[in-house]
C-alpha cells in the first residue's frame, strides 16, 4: 500500500500540521504503508506535475494549516492541477484524508473545504482531523490528542485496504450535471505531458515571447493599414484638386473612426493637406466616418450629398462649405 502525503504550509517550526503528519507517518509505516510526502512550498513551480504523483498511490493526505484565512494557496493550487491535469479514473478509486489545522479560527471550515473539493474531483473522502491549537508543546504532550491523531491514521489504513464504501453525496450531482469543465477531453499521458508544459518555466516564457511577438506583428501591419489609408485620402484629394481662381479657405475634417483632423488649405492654385492637430484659422469644420471619406473619394458621392444625407456634418462659413465639390472633382 502507498499513500502521499501532500503539506499545503509554509513549513514554519511550530506549524501544528507538521506535527500530526508526522506522527501519521510513523502510524503508517508501521502498518507497513510506503508513505512519500511532498512539500508544497518546496515545489511551488512544479505543482502541476505533482498530479502525476497521484497514479502510484492508493491513498493520500491532503495537509495544510490555517493561519488567517483558509487553507492556503499552495493547496488550492494543487487541487486546481488536479481538476486540470489529473486521472479522473483514478481518483475515483483514491481515499483523500484531510488534515487542517488551524493557530486561528477556521479549521473546520478548511476540513470541509478540502473534503467538497475531493469529492467534486470525483474522489473517495475519509473522515479528517482538524483543531485548533494555541500552544504546540502542549498539544504535543498531551496523549489523548495524540491517540485521536493515530485513530485517525489507522481508519484511513482501514478505508483502503477495505475499500470502505462511501455514501452517496449530492456534489457528485453537481458535478455530473452542472460543474462541467470546458477542457478537452485527455489521455492520462496527455495529461501528463500537459502537466508538464504547465510547470516548465522555460516553455511558459517562450510561448508568452511567441504571442508579444504576434501581438506586435498584427499590430504593425494593422499600423500599416492605417497609413496605408491616411496616404489614400492625402493622395485622392491631391489629385483630384482644381483650383478656383481668387478662392482662399482652410478646412478641417474631424474623421471618427481614426481619431485625427485632416486639415486641407487652399490658397489660390495652391493647395496643401496633412494630418495633424485642430488648428484655429479655419472656415469649416466637417466631422464624418471613413466609410463616408471613402465615398467621397471614390466619386460616388459628393461632399454636399453627404453633408444633405446627414452622414457628414459641418460649421462654418457654408459658402465655402459649398466650394468643395468645386475644389475637389473626383
């Protein structure tokens, strides 16, 4: 027989939780149980795999001690793994005794927070230990405590070498109709393979460098669009410009969708557009979309039709406004 103990603390000399694993430990080893423990803390970046420890074991203990708040992060961490990566057929088989003990309030809490996790896993529960302990010499000396933490550790022996049943509980109906992952479906190996990807510090960096690094190629190529744009219409206006004789105006679009004013000056047989800041010597002031610029542009609509239409609005001197289906003949 081979049970895993899993400690969840940060493995501070006076944890109380350290104290009843141990002497869990030695109640199962003299049964002759093969007992691996595994400090969470000590392997923080390897959780992940830690799952694939599960498929050699009959049973486990999942330990962990309430300081202030629940039972730690460590601890969620690994039960988010096993939801993630582990061998859901084999943890239906598994017994998972909790252990929790707290130096506030709250053990309670944590033993039925480690159990409905478990069971939601899909897992065996067998009944916990949980306490709470104010000074760690006394509670150490005192042999009643003591013969309740070995009790505790020979029904756990008792539950998996008997494969005591266990009663029908109403997570496992959540979980079967409401609490469903979104994950693919995969083989133990995969699982394992995943797992080990998710640890790999290495492997996370690089796949974090290969999306920064498609992250900024679409967004210089949609850059790229933009420009690409902004030059269209410097060039369309450009082109299509006829002069009218004695005619001086400066006008501004405001264009939606880019956020930015084209600002257009006419001087006689001169003309000169750019993108840039509102300026204040300006005669008409046009606000549109570049769907409706592109329109204008591409001669299918003139800048009076789209100011009528009510796609295009403006202020200003509307005598000028008017100049510029003159100015501009697409």
């Amino acid at each position: 027989m081979k049970v895993n103990i899993y400690y969840g603390g940060r493995g501070v000399i006076d944890d109380p939780t350290i104290y009843v694993i141990n002497k869990m430990q030695e109640v199962l080893e003299e049964l002759r149980v093969e007992v691996t423990r595994y400090n969470l803390y000590e392997q923080k970046n390897a959780i992940a795999t830690l799952t694939q420890t599960l498929k050699e074991a009959d049973g486990i203990i999942l330990a962990s001690t309430v300081e202030w708040y629940g039972v730690g992060g460590y601890m969620f961490q690994f039960l988010d793994a096993c939801w993630q990566y582990a061998d859901k057929e084999k943890i239906s088989t598994m017994y998972m005794q909790p252990v929790v003990m707290s130096t506030t309030y709250g053990e309670r809490e944590g033993k039925l927070t480690l159990e409905a996790a478990w069971d939601l896993l899909g897992g065996l529960p067998c009944e916990g230990v949980c306490g709470y302990v104010e000074d760690l010499v006394s509670f150490e000396i005192n042999k009643e405590y003591t013969a309740i933490i070995e009790k505790k550790a020979e029904n756990l022996y008792r539950s998996i070498s008997q494969k005591i049943k266990c009663m029908p509980g109403s997570n496992q109906a959540v979980r079967q109709s409401v609490l469903k992952s979104n994950r693919i479906d995969l083989t133990p190996q995969e699982s394992e393979q995943l797992s080990n990807y998710a640890s790999d510090d290495s492997f996370i960096k690089k796949q974090k460098e290969d999306i920064e690094e498609l992250a900024l190629m679409f967004k210089s190529k949609l850059g790229q669009e933009v420009a690409d744009d902004d030059t269209k219409f410097l060039n369309a206006l450009r082109k299509s410009f006829h002069p009218v004789p004695d005619f001086v105006a400066a006008y501004m679009f405001i264009i939606d969708d880019k956020n930015k004013n084209l600002i257009v000056k006419v001087n006689e047989n001169d003309m000169e557009c750019y993108f840039g800041p509102a300026e204040e010597d300006i005669d008409v002031i046009s606000k549109l979309n570049v769907t409706a610029f592109d329109k204008i542009i591409s001669g299918n609509q003139t800048f009076q039709g789209a100011f009528m239409g009510g796609v295009m609005t403006a202020k200003g001197n509307f005598r000028i406004l008017k100049t510029l289906d003159k100015l501009f003949v697409f």
